[in-house]
C-alpha cells in the first residue's frame, strides 16, 4: 500500500494531535506523519516543548523549524526573534519541498503561520484547527488559506468565513472520557494544582502563600513547570515531615501521568488553555480556572466561561487573585463538593468523538 505523507503544525497542541494520531493509527490509514514545529517552549531556554518530546515517541518525525515570532513584552530576545521570521518561510519551503506532504493540519501557533503560507503556494490543502473558544493570532491570519476550518467551540463561528468551517470539538485522549465520576471526597481530599505544560509562576506563587496551610487539610499535587520546579523541590524539603508527605512535586507530566493524576484528584486549580479545559470537562473535574489576562482575545477566558456554564468550574480572574482568595475558593468546593457532584453527574463532553470527525475533514481535504 502506497503511503502518503502528511504533515501536522504548531505550538501548544501536543495532546490534541496525539489524539489526532492515535485516531489515524486506528483506522491504519497509509499516512506517514511529520509535526513541523519549534524545538524550544521558551525562547532563550533549552527546554524542549512537549512535542518535541512526546510525539517521536509515537512514530511521528519530529522537524525543527527556525523561525521567529512577535513578543507581547520587549525582552532581550525580542529583536533576534522578528528577524528570525523571515528564515521561517525559507525554512518552511526547504521542510516542505522535502516532506512533500499531500495535506497540512495547523493546529495555530507562530510555528505553523509559515507552514501554511508556504504549504498553500505549493498547491497542498491546508486544514487549520482552532482549539478555543475564540480565535488564536496565527489561525486568524492563516484561515484565507485554508481549504476547510475545524472549530473546538461553536463560539468560534464568528471569527472564520462560514463556509469554511466545520464544528469538530477538541480532539483529546480517549482515556480522560474513562475517568470514572467520584462518589465520594477523599479523605483527605486531593487538590491538584497545574499551570499548563510550561507551569505557570502567577499559580505557583499563589500556591506558595498558602501552602501549609493547604497541607493541614489536603493532599496537594502540584504541576510547577521546569523553570520553578527546584524552588518548589526546596520548599518541600523544608516542610515539616508531617505536612512534607502530603506534597508531590511534578515540573510537567506527560499525557498518562496527567490522565492518572486526574482520576485521583478531587479538585483542580488551573489555568485555562483549551487542552486543559477539555480534558477537565472530560474527566468531570471540579475545578478553580485561572486564565491568562493576556492570552490573544482573551480567549483562556472564553474557555473558563464555557467550563463555567456547564456547572463545573469557577472563575477565578487574576486581577483578583491572591493566596487568601484561592484558599478561600478551593475551602469553598470541597465543602459544596457533593452538591457540585450530583449537578454536573451527567453533563457530556462536546469532545467525545472529535478525534473521528478531524480525520474524516482531513480525508476529505486530502481528496481535493
């Protein structure tokens, strides 16, 4: 059977394309699968982004791509990045021209803008998913050359020429749809704190203000990212040992430690990334969102709302946020815990079968 390449793109989206491929496997579709994207989560950081680490482990090529990108804040790395975008579209070119790809799957991302430029002048059909509940910067100026738009949320209609777009969900792992829904708190009850794969310093500052006050009451996991991860190792070696057992530090986990990690928490603190709402909604998890303020229109708030209005979350903005309010609000759920229990029992997940209706889009885009 002849095999035909594809290739996938972007930033942020390694738990959704997994999911994508996972789908692709189980159909045995005769595709090979590259992922173009950056190799670095942070600029001027060695740390390498979950997709350079976990898709390879899949059987899928990972390509570097160099290129650059425009920075909300002026940092020493600003300039050096804008006149890396250039070399982006050349890099893509020579990416492309070798993969030589019969479609393009962009997930959004500074990474994926000049994957779907130049895949398009080469005359490959380029499917674009867009993961929240608004519109990235990236999809936004990629989406005229799209061939069909695949849309998480149906809030998103509004942002995309209509007749391009197609309401998927948010492609996710089918294990977090297995999580069994808790009938009882844990005692003690489990709190699991997480900034996102890259952690996130504003949590884990809040996190820090009431720690031991935490561990009188709960068992807390916390996700701290790479760049925190030592100060928080330290913290807990000078814990009290009582209190020092009732704290995990983790600096990121991988899919199946994220996947076992919400199966035994009670309630969730975290920020509010697409990835991370829908596997939240997926695994039913009581949960305290905090967004970033200054995510692309503000788009990590849409997705709180949306977890919001299902019943399962509360919003904590940032602007409000101090260690005395997050205490407050985590106090707050376990005590209405039951009562949240029973009225989001039954709530489904719009993602359950999004993986299957991006590969169905994508058949039909490499058709054309």
């Amino acid at each position: 059977m002849k095999r035909n390449n594809i290739v996938l793109t972007g930033g942020h989206a390694a738990t959704t394309a997994l999911a994508v491929v996972r789908e692709i496997k189980k159909r045995r579709l005769p595709w090979k699968i590259f992922w173009i994207g950056p190799y670095r989560a942070i600029e001027g950081s060695n740390i390498a982004t979950l997709e350079s680490d976990i898709l390879p482990k899949h059987g899928i090529v990972f390509k570097p791509i160099f290129t650059g990108r425009i920075q909300r804040k002026f940092t020493k790395y600003t300039i050096p990045s804008l006149l890396r975008i250039p070399f982006g579209f050349i890099h893509a070119f020579i990416l492309l021209a070798s993969i030589r790809p019969k479609l393009i799957l962009s997930f959004g991302g500074y990474a994926a803008f000049p994957v779907v430029i130049i895949g398009w002048l080469l005359g490959i059909p380029i499917l674009i998913h867009e993961q929240t509940a608004a519109i990235g910067r990236a999809n936004k100026y990629s989406s005229p050359f799209a061939k069909a738009i695949a849309l998480a949320r149906e809030e998103s209609f509004k942002f995309f020429p209509s007749k391009k777009c197609v309401l998927t969900g948010n492609p996710i792992l089918p294990e977090f749809l297995t999580i069994p829904s808790r009938d009882r708190l844990s005692f003690p009850p489990v709190i699991f704190i997480t900034g996102g794969s890259r952690g996130s310093t504003t949590v884990n500052e809040l996190v820090a203000g009431i720690l031991e006050r935490l561990l009188r009451d709960y068992i807390v996991v916390h996700q701290s990212g790479n760049i925190d991860y030592e100060k928080y190792l330290e913290i807990r070696r000078e814990l009290p040992p009582e209190l020092r057992k009732r704290y995990q530090v983790y600096s990121h986990v991988s899919s199946e430690k994220m996947y076992e990690l919400l199966r035994e928490s009670d309630i969730v603190v975290a920020r509010a990334g697409a990835n991370t709402v829908s596997e939240l909604i997926a695994a039913k998890k009581i949960s305290i969102l905090i967004p970033i303020p200054f995510s692309y229109l503000d788009e990590q708030t849409k997705n709180a709302l949306f977890a919001e209005k299902l019943g399962l979350a509360r919003v904590l903005p940032q602007a409000e946020a101090t260690p005395e309010r997050l205490l407050s609000e985590i106090n707050h759920l376990v005590q209405n815990w039951e009562k949240t229990r029973k009225k989001i029992k039954n709530i489904q997940s719009p993602d359950i079968r999004a993986s299957a209706r991006v590969v169905n889009l994508m058949l039909e885009s490499a058709k054309k």
